[in-house]
C-alpha cells in the first residue's frame, strides 16, 4: 500500500502487530507528517528587565547593609545583640524567601534566601565573640574586618556558611546562592594559611600557595557539579572563586627568572584553552590579563629601549582580534571539529554547555 511505505517505521510495526489497521495507520501518519511541519514554539528567552535589577539591586543591599559596610557603632551592641540580629535577619529573610518561592517568585524568594545565608557569618561571629574562642589564632578583630583583613580567626564563619549554603540550596535551587558560598570560599582559601603553615603571621608566598591549591580544589569541585547540574547554573561562582584563588596566588608569586615568567604566560594560555575546553569564560578572562600581565613585564623590563616593542605589540593585538573575528565565524566548524579529535575519555569529560 502507498500510504503505508510512506509511513513512519513505528506505525508500520503497529499494523504488522495488528494493533492498528492500515486505514487508522494512514491517519496517523497523516497528523504525524501535519504535526511535523508545526513549529515547536521558541522558548521564552530568559530576561533581566528593570524588576530583576531592582530585585537584586535590593538583595545585594540588604547584604552589605549587614556586612560590608557594618559601622563602629554597629560592632558596639555588643556579642548577644549581633548574634540575634545575624540570627533574626536571617529567619526573617528565610521566611518571606520561603513565602514568594512557593508562590512561584522565584527570583526574589532565592535572593532572599541568599541573603539569609549572607547572615550566617554575622551570627557565627557573635556566638564566638560571647563564647570568647576563635580557634586556636585568636580573635581577629571587629567585624567589619572580615571583609578587609586576612586572619585564621576568620576560618569556622566562612566554614559555617558553607554548610548554609549547602542547606538552602538543597532547598532552594537557585543559583545565585552559590555566589555567597563562593565568597566564603575564596576568604576561606586565604583565611586558612594560618591553620595549614600553624602560625599566626605567615608571608604573602605561604599565602600564595594555600589559594593556588584551594583554587584548584574549586576548579575540580565546580567541574563535577557541571557534569551533574540540570537546573540552576551553581558551577558559575565556584568556576569564577576557583580560577581568582588559583590566578591571584599565582599572580602573587614574585620570580625573578625570565624562564619562570615564560612559564607564568604558558599557564594563562592554558587558562584560554581550558575555557574552550569547559565552555567557560571566566578561565579566559583571567588567562588574558596574565597574558598582558606578563607582556606588560616584558614590555617595562627586557624592551623597555625599544622603538618598535609597542609598535609590534599593538600589530599581535589587531592579529588576535582578528582571529577572534574568524573563530567567531567559524565558531560551529571550529566546535565540530573539537569534536572529532578529542580522546573519548576528554569528551566524556567535558560538560554539556549547550
């Protein structure tokens, strides 16, 4: 039968099973080839209008209000009063977050509940401050000095917000949660050089290495979660806290060899080429200013006589525009063949950013 050859395979095997006759299968194949020429409708495009700006504009506020920009007079209530103000804000936030996500809100439920987890370190630092520990390297100082000094006295607030986090996004899966959770890992990527070296004054190369190894450690943690995550994008802000650890403590590092500095541009070259590979631009944008880092070097130290240094420099910049014009055209040949060449085991590695 005509009609029937030019069925699907699947009603085919249907009216050889005799689950349906030829005529109904006709019919079907019908609506399916009509059903086929109907545009899926496009999915909304995500947006961010004026009401998502004021919402996190509002969000961010409430944050800093009860953090960055803590006053003397603020740290002067005393231990039990900035514990119940971390604790009541913190309940409070919850609590309407809770309410507007349940009616659907989503975007500024989340906020909220990201700003409830923000007062975690407000809370934690009343509790140690009336229970006077701070762990073994002493109180740190005023609160307002957690966002400002470098201490191990800092290291169970950043501990405890983590675990926060954690919790509400278990609850709450939205991912600008993960941005506080990525602030208190980098502080804790810092904080924490006092507890790994055990002393209380370290130097700024003890420093740089406790972050290039907590850097790394984020960079692992937030590729696994982009081989798993379906929903919000929480591998974002631990990617972005993991390359700054890595990349600053490297940057920190001072060497005096040329040799070394060489092997400083290779690393942020590979930075590029690991943002290709992962699908994530925040690698490149630290990958480049090392990149000018290291040309600015060269620049004030080995060509600092030379004439044609910036002339030459300018004329490898145009090239790299321009290169990024022809990778820009031939993006999806340049994806395609990525494809074709990588080893198995990198593609099974690489996460789906599409």
């Amino acid at each position: 039968m005509a009609g029937e050859a030019e069925m699907p395979a699947f009603l085919a095997s249907a009216v050889a099973a005799g689950i349906i006759d030829s005529r109904q299968a006709e019919r079907l194949a019908a609506l399916y080839a009509q059903s086929a020429r109907i545009p899926e409708p496009a999915a909304p495009a995500a947006r961010f209008d004026v009401v998502h700006a004021l919402w996190y504009l509002g969000a961010l506020i409430a944050m800093t209000a009860m953090g960055l920009f803590t006053t003397e007079a603020f740290v002067m209530m005393g231990p039990a009063a900035l514990l119940a103000t971390g604790v009541g804000y913190a309940i409070l936030f919850t609590f309407v977050g809770d309410a507007l996500w349940r009616r659907g809100l989503k975007t500024p439920g989340g906020l909220l509940v990201a700003a409830a987890v923000a007062m975690v370190p407000l809370a934690v630092f009343g509790l140690q401050s009336w229970l006077d520990w701070f762990g073994p390297y002493g109180e740190p100082g005023n609160y307002h000095d957690f966002y400002e000094w470098v201490k191990g006295g800092w290291v169970l607030m950043e501990i405890a917000t983590l675990i926060a986090a954690a919790l509400a996004i278990r609850a709450y899966p939205f991912g600008f949660i993960a941005a506080i959770a990525a602030v208190a890992l980098w502080f804790l990527s810092m904080d924490a050089t006092s507890w790994v070296y055990k002393v209380k004054e370290f130097s700024w190369e003890q420093r740089a290495h406790v972050s290039i190894a907590f850097g790394l450690i984020f960079i692992v943690v937030a590729w696994a979660i982009d081989l798993k995550q379906r929903r919000a994008d929480y591998a974002f802000w631990l990617h972005l806290a993991g390359v700054a650890a890595f990349w600053g403590g490297l940057t920190s590092l001072d060497s005096t060899s040329e040799l070394g500095k060489f092997g400083y541009c290779l690393i942020n070259l590979a930075l590029i080429a690991f943002a290709v590979y992962l699908g994530r631009r925040a690698y490149a944008v630290f990958g480049a200013m090392g990149i000018v880092a290291y040309l600015g070097d060269l620049s004030w130290g080995i060509f600092r006589d030379s004439l044609l240094f910036p002339f030459a420099l300018s004329a490898v910049g145009l090239a790299v525009v321009g290169l990024g014009v022809v990778a820009f055209r031939k993006g999806p040949a340049i994806e395609a063949a990525l494809e074709a060449n990588l080893p198995a085991e990198l593609q099974r590695l690489r996460p789906n950013r599409g």
